[in-house]
C-alpha cells in the first residue's frame, strides 16, 4: 500500500525558480510514487544549524506524494535527483543548487545512521512547517504527536519565510496526476 511522504525541497543559488520547477518534474517521474500535492514558494532567510548555507535567500517547498518505495530508496532516489540538478554532494551544508529532505513518510520512524524519519529538526523550522501546513496542517508527527498546525503554533523559530510563487506543479482536477509546471 503506498504511503503518504512528504518531501521538503529548496534552492538559493542560481535561478533558484528553475532549480524548484526542474525538482518538481523530477519527483513528477518518480517509480511507485505519485505527487498529491505542492505547496506555493516560499522566500526564506538562510537559518544555520551549525553549517554555513551562504548568504543567498532560499526558495522553499514542500511536496506531498504517495509513495510504495522504501525510505531508504527514496532517500537515493532524492540524491540522485540532487546529484542531476548540480548539488555538491561534498559539502551537503554549503549553498545549494536544490535540496531534497525526507521529512516524512506516513507515520513510520526511521532511525538509522545516515536516514532519520521524521525529518530530527521539523518542527524547529518555519521554512519547512509553513509550507507543510499548507500540503498537511492535521498530518501529526508521529514521535512528538502534534499536528503540523499545532507545531507552526509553538514555533520560536522567528526567520523570515514570506509567500514567492504559485505551486510549481499543478495538480489535474481530474485525474489528480500533475499537469505541468507552474508559472
């Protein structure tokens, strides 16, 4: 049975629209999986979390898709995805032509040296639950058992995440299969 995952995506250097949009096509090809739903862009301040994002702002989103693939193949699925779109893989921490984050998959958890499910840091970061709560606002977190609402009402997290664009893929009304890109 497929699972609902939620995945957060983002860019701040280069054409940071053409990184998300290209992103958004990628994970449209994804085996086993189809998307559900996208959230707007988001501008979003660079926030450190020990690591040096540069000083670019980011453009942010999330993804919702429905998915049979394991965690873990996913998580290489999004690296490969990464890989396509020039990210430097050695310096996962510096700035980035896009970054994909599994931030959930249903309600499992996942620990694991390098694969940790939910996302340890979500409901620490504006620029990932604002967008989410626009995809998922009564998704609870399966460890800490709030809703995504109920986390962006507890954040102390005060970066500055400001509405950019339309979703970048758009949902068919019909079919509910992706039907292009945004504007």
């Amino acid at each position: 049975m497929p699972e609902t995952v939620f995945i957060g995506f983002g860019s701040n250097i280069g054409d940071r629209l053409d990184y998300c949009h290209r992103a958004m096509t990628l994970l449209s090809l994804l085996p086993h999986s189809q998307i559900t739903g996208a959230s707007s862009l988001y501008e979003t301040e660079p926030v450190s979390d020990g690591t040096d994002p540069g000083d670019g702002w980011f453009l942010n989103g999330v993804v919702a898709l429905d998915s049979m693939l394991l965690p873990r193949h996913l998580l290489s699925f999004l690296r490969e995805i990464e890989r396509a779109l020039g990210r430097d893989v050695d310096h996962r921490g510096g700035p980035r032509t896009i970054d994909l984050d599994l931030l959930a998959y249903g309600s499992r958890v996942v620990q694991e040296p390098d694969l940790i499910v939910p996302h340890p840091r979500l409901q620490h970061r504006r620029f990932v639950l604002v967008p989410l709560s626009e995809v998922a606002a009564e998704w609870v977190h399966p460890v800490n058992n709030l809703s995504v609402k109920q986390m962006v009402d507890q954040l102390t997290d005060s970066s500055v995440v400001r509405l950019f664009a339309p979703p970048p893929l758009r949902l068919d009304s019909r079919t509910g299969c992706p039907s292009g890109l945004g504007a």
